[in-house]
C-alpha cells in the first residue's frame, strides 16, 4: 500500500475511533448479516475489544443457543440475552455483536440506546439465505419453509432495526469493503453507507 493510502485509512480510523469515544458499537440485524464477521476487524482496526453476546450467553449459561431454545424457549433465552447485553454495555468502549433477535426487545434496545452506538447491517433475502441455509444452528430456522420463515423475520423485524443510529448495506463484497463502509458511517455520523 502506497503511504498516502496507509495515511488516510489511519484518518478514518481515527476519525472513527473519536466519533466513538467511550461508547460501545452494537451491531444489530438479522442472522446472516455479518455483524461477528464484521464487527471483529471493526473491533481490530478501532483498537478496542470485540464480544459476541451469542458466544457470552453460551459461556454464561454453559448451554448451547440451541439448547437453551429447546430447554427453556425464546421469552427466557431473551430475558438472559438483555441481562448479558446490559452488562456488557456498562463497560467500553467495546464493539459488540448481538444475536438477530437483540434488538427486537424493547428493553434490551434502551440499554443500547443509552450506552452504545447501533449499526444495522441491512442485508436483503437472497443475500441472507445463502450465508444461513447451509447451518443447521439457527433454531428460529427450524421451519418447515425456512427461507419463508427468514422473509418473515425481515418483515417483522426491519422496522425495530430501523431505529439503529447507523445503517450500513451488508452485501457480498469484500469484507475490507464493508468494515471501510462502517468506519465511514461512524466517523461521519451518516444514516445510511453505501459506496458503489
């Protein structure tokens, strides 16, 4: 890389980082799109910690996100999914990766509100299928139309993720591509990122 390209990527990172501060990155949005896979080297390049609630709450609970589905149902797995979220947010700044469902709960969507800013990373149906219908570890998946049953969840749940502070279009390009779009958003305080 040539030094003036070096330079201006260290400008966003930097940028990015003081447009942050002490708050945390949350990123939400519906399984598939890329929030662990993205938020990683977003973590990386911001120089900050990364933590993913799925593997906290496995970790907490010594259960699989399945298992504790089919032992104790959604409405208990997200009351241990938001009292994860809510202390992970009292410490930062830290970028932080939710499970699909998240934000749905209007508690858990306070808490972030409160001490984090929100990426949604938008993805549209074909993009999201062909990045879950190959795992059989999605129990909202457990359909017998799954694809159908993703459609459903994006109706449903598109509006709620909407609130998030920042939008960024997940798309299947280059992840670079996508964590450069992220780091725009929040240095910009931008809605909605998308370069051509």
């Amino acid at each position: 890389m040539s030094e003036q390209v070096l330079t201006l990527a260290e400008s966003l990172r930097d940028r990015a980082r003081a447009a942050l501060g002490r708050r945390n990155l949350v990123f939400v949005g519906l399984m598939g799109a890329g929030k662990s896979s993205i938020g990683r080297v977003v973590a990386n390049q911001l120089g900050i910690p990364f933590v993913d609630t799925d593997i906290e709450i496995e970790r907490v609970s010594r259960m699989t996100i399945p298992e504790l589905f089919a032992a104790y149902g959604e409405e208990e797995f997200r009351a241990l999914e938001m009292r994860v979220i809510k202390r992970l947010l009292k410490g930062g700044p830290r970028v932080v990766s939710t499970g699909g469902g998240a934000f749905i709960n209007e508690r858990t969507r306070r808490h972030v509100k409160r001490s984090g800013l929100s990426v949604w990373l938008k993805a549209d149906l074909d993009v999201l299928w062909e990045r879950v219908n190959k795992r059989e570890t999605r129990p909202l998946l457990k359909t017998e139309n799954p694809k159908q049953t993703l459609e459903r969840l994006m109706t449903a749940r598109y509006p709620i993720y909407a609130e998030a502070d920042l939008v960024v279009l997940s798309r299947d390009v280059n992840k670079d591509i996508m964590v450069n779009e992220v780091l725009v958003a929040i240095a910009e305080g931008r809605q909605e990122s998308k370069t051509p």
